[in-house]
C-alpha cells in the first residue's frame, strides 16, 4: 500500500511529507503565488506535486484545485510550522520587504522624483563648467563675459564663434591671442555645456508631461518643475498628501528651520513654494502670508490628485488669486517688526557672503 503524503503552503513554499518528515519543497515564485491565491495552478506546481499523488492537503483553496482530500492541520503544515521559526519569519519578512520594494519602485512620482534630482545636478554641472569657461576664455576675450550674463548663451557663442575673430563685429579686446589648439579645447567645454543645456530641456519636458498625468490639480497651479520638487523633498505623492499645510509650507527650507530651533534665528516663511511667482513677486512682508494660503491649497490639491478625485486645480486658482488681492489691499505697507526682521535677514546674508570671500 502506498504511502499517504501531506501537503501544506506555508510563507510561499510547498511542502510536502509523509507521517514523520518533509520530503520536497518547492519555493513559489510571486506571479505563481499571486495566482494560485486566486485559484489557480501553475504547470511546475502541478508537475511537482504529480508525484507524490494521492495527497491530503491542509489548505482548502490548494485542495480544490487539485480536488484532493482536505484536512487541517495535517503533519506537512505541522512539520512546517515547527521547522526553524526564526528561518520561516525571516523568509516571510524578507518576501514581505521584497514585494514592497518592488511596489515602490513601480510608482510613477519615483521617476519624476530621480528626473527632477536629475535636472538640479545637471544645473550645478552648468553652473560649475560655465565659470571655468568665463574664467579661460576671458584671457582671450574678457569682455564678452560682461557682455552675456547667461551661462547658456555665453557657451554657445564661444560654441559657434571660437576666437574673437570670428564674431559678427570687430572686437578690440585686452585680451591675449590665442592658437587653434586653444580654441579647440575651449570650443569642446562649451559644446559640453550646450549639450547639457539641451538634455535639461528635454528632462524638463517629461518632468512636466509626468507631472500632469501624475498630479494634474498640483501641476496646473504650480507648473510641472514646482510640482516634482515638491514630490522630491516629501518623498512622493502619497507622502505630500499626508503632510499638513504648514510642513508644505515649509518644504525646501528645512536647513533655516532646524536653524531656528537651535539657534533661536528669524524662522523660515517658505520653502519651495517661493519659486511659485505670486509669491517670489510679492513684497516681502506679503510673502509669508501668500505662502501660508497657497500651502494650504497645495494641501488639498496633493489630496485629490493622490485618491483620484475629479479635477478642481481652475476653482482653486481662482481662489488663490482673488485672497492673494485681498493680502495685498489688507497688507500695503509692511510692519514695523516685519521692516526689523527683514534688515536683519538682509544683515545675515552680507555677513556669511563676506565669510565666504573671505
């Protein structure tokens, strides 16, 4: 008479056994596991349990499926449970961690967060190649530099052009000649940056196409760079969401306000939220108090966009733009501990720009 065997699922694995010990295992793979959760088999798993037929499952759904007999507990799912605690959590722990890794890294906010961080350190590499090019090529043509402010612009001229030469009008520069080996390797940095400077565009461009898609209320107020800078510095779409108006408000600025609570200094007004335009345009007794209003409304759109709600981004623009106007008739002139705190702000900057030189 052939021996009876056991089967029982147990942290994603199958065992099977006879009265005393487990004689096979098999580990489940996701998709396997997922599907046979909602009754159905994959073809190793029938192909591993063939063998071992007839068996007395200990879960009812595997039983089921392969119609067999059910019973629980039997002494596979014994046999399982008493194996190495430690070792069974330490599977379901590490497969639970798995799964929400994985699920993380499929939201979309993640890629618009690593574009977004992507565009910033691409901002420094231009900042940074560009005053080593005005710096070289200033021996040669230092009036140009005084000429075209913008990085981009300055590159591309150099790009085009080369030696002063070659500029459209004559130049009559205190510069020193240079020779075309010179030229060259000042031509290849600033084709370095115009390059850079086209890359951005085009990050710039998904940012803002992913932007919309994602969180379509956030990106109609505040454009689609705000947007992923806010998602960037809270972690995500679902973390905005659960933040309050006043940590929004705040977002950006978390270097000011741990400063403020050590040190006891002039606390931040705003964080991120200061590139939106109302707020960096406005007079600087206005802006904290525009910045408290459109955090607050920031807030509400994370919500909406986050649990799938219908579109309110035009309502609440208007919104914003009508207790902006309010603001500034209730606000015109600035208070006088307002006029004090901004001196004192404008103090501390000279100060550490002076250190910096220094």
């Amino acid at each position: 008479m052939k021996a009876m065997h056991y089967c029982s699922l147990h942290a994603s694995r199958i065992y099977v056994s006879d009265e005393n010990k487990i004689i096979a295992t098999l580990q489940l793979e996701e998709e396997e596991y997922d599907a046979l959760l909602q009754g159905k088999a994959s073809e190793k798993m029938s192909a591993f349990l063939l063998p071992h037929q007839p068996l007395i499952y200990e879960n009812k759904a595997i039983a089921e499926i392969f119609g067999g007999e059910f019973q629980f507990p039997n002494p596979a799912g014994t046999l399982a449970r008493s194996m190495g605690g430690d070792e069974q959590l330490y599977e379901i722990a590490t497969e639970h961690t798995r799964r929400a890794v994985m699920h993380a890294s499929q939201k979309k906010d993640k890629h618009i967060i690593q574009a977004i961080n992507a565009i910033s350190e691409i901002d420094e590499t231009i900042n940074l190649l560009s005053e080593r090019l005005r710096e070289w090529f200033s021996l040669h043509y230092p009036e140009l530099s005084r000429e075209t402010k913008d990085n981009v612009t300055y590159a591309e001229l150099i790009f085009q052009y080369g030696s002063r030469r070659n500029f459209l009008t004559p130049v009559q520069s205190l510069g020193a000649e240079i020779d075309q080996e010179d030229e060259s390797s000042m031509g290849l940095l600033a084709k370095t940056i115009v390059e850079l400077a086209g890359r951005r565009e085009k990050l710039t461009e998904y940012v803002n196409s992913q932007s919309e898609k994602i969180a379509p209320n956030l990106t109609h107020l505040l454009g689609g760079l705000i947007t992923a800078k806010l998602l960037s510095c809270s972690g995500g779409l679902d973390e905005l969401a659960r933040k309050p108006s006043s940590t929004v408000q705040l977002l950006g600025a978390e270097k000011a306000l741990f400063r403020h609570l050590k040190t006891g200094a002039d606390p931040p007004k705003h964080g991120i939220l200061f590139q939106y335009p109302p707020i960096n345009s406005a007079p600087f007794w206005q802006r904290g108090k525009i910045a408290r209003m459109v955090a607050s409304k920031v807030s509400i759109l994370a919500r909406v966009d986050f649990f799938g709600g219908t579109f309110i981004a035009d309502s609440i623009e208007e919104d914003v733009k009508r207790k902006i106007e309010e603001i500034k008739r209730k606000y015109p002139e600035a208070h006088r501990k307002e006029r004090i705190y901004e001196k004192r702000k404008m103090g501390r900057n000279v100060r550490e720009l002076r250190r910096k030189r220094k």
